[in-house]
C-alpha cells in the first residue's frame, strides 16, 4: 500500500545531524526534505511537533524460528514485536528446522516472508562442514551474508573443520558473519560444572562455562582467517572486555574486520543471574559489569560498528525449565530494543547520533542495503517518529512476540515510540501494528563498501 504522507516540524535525526524540518513521502520514498513543505492534494499530514525523526532500525541478527519452531514464534509474530519497536528490517538467522544451508530453503524464507512479515527481510545462508560448493555459488543480491557458527550451536551447523573454515573464509562471494565460541574449552568447562554440581548446575555458572576465554580463543580464530584471506568478516554478539583488542576504533568504511554488540549486554550483567535466571541465559552469555562497561565504550569509540537485538523467543514453560543444561538460550528483544538503545542516551553513556549510526547507518553500510538505513531524499521511506520526553512501561501485555514475555518487563524507560512507516505506509500508530503489505525484499550490492 502506497500512501503521501507529510510529517511537520521533525527534529530529523541522520548522519550525525539533528533538522528542524518537513519530509515528504511519496510512492514509498522519501520524496523532498525541507522546511516549510506544502503537503499535496490528499495527503495525510501528521505533524511531529518537535520530536525525533529517526530511520528504522536494520536489525542484523534475528532468530524469528520459522520453519520447525513456529509455536515460539514465526515471520509475521516475530516481524509486527519488530515494527513496534521500531525495527523496519531484519536479517534473519539460519538456523530454523530444517536449516537454511542449501537453496531450496532460502527460496521457502523468501517466499514465506513476502507472504507474512510486516517488516522489510533479509536472509542468511548459513555454512555447514559439506556445503562449500554452495556457499561459492551464492548469488550475492539474494544474501545478507553466510552465517558461520564457530562455536556451539544447534543441529549440524557447527563448523569445526578447519579446511572447511579456510575455504569458507577464502571463497565465500558475501560478507560471514561469526558466532565465536570455543566447543572444545565450552564442553571442558561443562565437565568441571557437573563435576562440582552434578545435575544441579546454578544458571549463574553460565558466563563461567561460556567463557571469556572461550569467546576469545573463537573470535581471535575469526579475526585471523579473515586477515589472512582479506575476508569481509562481522564478529557478532561481543560479550566481552577481552575481545575488543581485535578490533578497531573509527569509521565503519576504514575496515574490512568489524563487530557488534547486543542490547541485553548494555543492560545486564552476572549479578542479574540471581534475579532473572534462566530468562537472561543466551549465547555468548551475558557476563560481567566491567564487560558490559566496556561494550558501551567500545560503541561510543566505534570499536564495535552494529548494535543489534540477535532475538531469540523461547516460551516461558521452556525457560521455567530447572535444569540449567537443558534450558534453552537467547532472549525476545525486537520490541524494545530502540526505547532500551536510547534508555543509554538518557543515562549519559551514549549520545543519540551514536545510537543512530549504530542500528541503522553501519548495518545498512556494512550489509550493503540499498537505499535505506539514511534519511535522504529518494531512499525507502523506513522511518520511526520517537518522543524523547515520552515513558514506555514494559509490561507482559504488550508483548507481541509469540512467545509472550519480555526480559525488560517491569521497567519504565525515558523514551516512546509514536509512529513507524515501513517503504512510506504507516506500521504503527503508537498503539497497534497496521498490515498492509509494505514490507520489501532487503536489495544488497555486495560489490560496494
């Protein structure tokens, strides 16, 4: 559905800029920005009255569970939690059941995606151990990039031969991104546990048993590869202080090698194991204070490029599990992940155009999106209209994730998401998600930088 729209008096946040202006969409882009704007005929004008302008968040790391794991939640569930919070794209993870390592099951996400999702997709073909030849069959515009577990995943995806490896950092046609994780130190360190705690391992064990070390040793491996073949490589889910001296502080387009972190470790730390449990348990695991400390500066000096959700939905039975080793790992954070970036913005540790760069600019830039991630005349109209002065209380109520549950439930931030527009057609009003078909195919040009 293609709609005109003006939107007055917006403090237009981009590329390092705050506008007092006027933007006009039209036929899904941003057709004209500028003050003072004459709306045309017919067109819906909605007047922002001084609040931000920002574009929609590119989430470059989402795990929305179909197909095979649909009653956590699917495209259409998982993509409208998204759209509320203000997340406009995603890049969806590999490994669904059956998995996304050959082309017949990318075609299915395609497909089933341009059916179901209310957000714009993007899919990654994820590597296996025997699916090189496919990986350097790629067709680059229908990639995000190859996701590559180099530590401890599920099914048959762990990539542990280190031919394979070599190849895949050598031949791969599109951007890899790795989950770095050490198996052989993980499952070493689950030895000592059950050793020490038999059947009854606390879940406050878990950043001992997913290591610093262990994420280290991977993302060392990653780094090394990558220089060796002058391989695209995007590190994702940083969790510690440690592995930050691979990595380089400064602007995106200076490198080859760049990294992420994760809303939930700005947020939390191990002394939030007592309080949450099971529900904070994700991999990497959520560590210590003074690594959290750390991934905020990392952020702020550019060191880390892409702030991203890497949402995870499991049900609260399944997280209500007591035994720690089969309780599964990750989190549902797409709803909240714009108010709890900008939640840093009020608390003086980050500062908004920071914010900005780092979950839309540096994905779209990194990702090689075409013609979103910027506010700039003649781009997709993916925009968030956000109340700085506004409060959101998270509560299990308003979570839209299939799954039901929010680990931010019970906190009140300092921000309020009023409107989002996917491809220039409003997706949320503030107050419910709108279906209207709007949602695109994410475009990639792998051949620029």
């Amino acid at each position: 559905m293609s709609q005109t729209t003006v939107i007055r008096n917006a403090l237009l946040v981009n590329e390092g800029q705050t506008t007092d202006t006027d933007v006009l969409l039209r036929r899904g882009r941003i057709d004209k920005i500028a003050p003072g704007l004459q709306a045309p005929a017919g067109a819906e004008v909605v007047d922002a009255n001084g609040r931000h302008l920002l574009p929609g968040m590119i989430d470059d790391q989402v795990h929305f569970r179909e197909p095979g794991l649909t009653h956590k939640g699917d495209f259409h569930s998982e993509s409208r939690a998204a759209i509320a919070g203000g997340v406009t794209s995603y890049m969806e993870m590999p490994n669904s059941k059956p998995p996304t390592t050959d082309f017949e099951q990318l075609a299915w996400k395609h497909a089933r995606a341009a059916q179901t999702s209310a957000a714009n997709f993007g899919f990654y073909f994820g590597a296996t151990n025997d699916n090189i030849d496919a990986i350097r069959r790629l067709d680059p515009a229908m990639v995000c990039g190859v996701k590559v577990f180099m530590g401890a995943s599920t099914g048959n995806m762990l990539v542990d031969d280190e031919s394979t490896l070599a190849a895949i950092f050598r031949d791969c046609p599109v951007l890899i991104a790795t989950h770095c994780e050490s198996t052989p130190m993980i499952r070493a360190n689950i030895k000592q546990a059950v050793a020490r705690f038999g059947k009854n391992i606390p879940v406050s064990e878990h950043p001992a048993i997913r290591s610093a070390a262990a994420c280290y040793a991977s993302s060392e491996l990653a780094v090394k590869l990558a220089n060796r073949y002058q391989a695209q490589l995007h590190v994702l889910h940083l969790s510690t202080a440690r592995e930050l001296d691979l990595f380089e502080p400064g602007p995106l387009n200076d490198k080859h090698i760049t990294a992420e972190a994760c809303i939930h470790f700005l947020h939390f730390d191990d002394a939030d194991y007592a309080r949450y449990g099971n529900l904070i348990k994700c991999n990497p695991a959520i560590k210590r204070a003074a690594d959290r400390a750390a991934l905020i500066a990392a952020i702020a000096d550019g060191r880390l490029d892409v702030l991203a959700t890497d949402h995870a939905p499991h049900t609260v039975a399944e997280k209500a599990d007591d035994g720690y080793l089969s309780a599964p790992s990750g989190l549902p954070l797409v709803q909240d992940v714009v108010i709890a970036a900008l939640e840093l913005v009020h608390d003086g540790l980050l500062d908004l155009h920071t914010v900005v760069r780092s979950i839309t600019h540096n994905p779209a830039r990194r990702f090689n999106v075409v013609e979103r991630g910027f506010i700039r005349e003649g781009y997709h109209a993916d925009l968030v209209l956000v109340d700085l002065h506004g409060t959101t209380q998270v509560s299990r109520e308003r979570v839209l994730s299939a799954c039901g549950w929010s680990p931010f439930e019970g906190r009140r931030f300092h921000s309020r998401i009023d409107a989002v527009w996917v491809n220039g057609a409003l997706a949320f009003d503030g107050r419910q998600v709108i279906e209207h078909g709007a949602a695109q195919q994410l475009e990639f040009n792998h051949q620029r930088r």
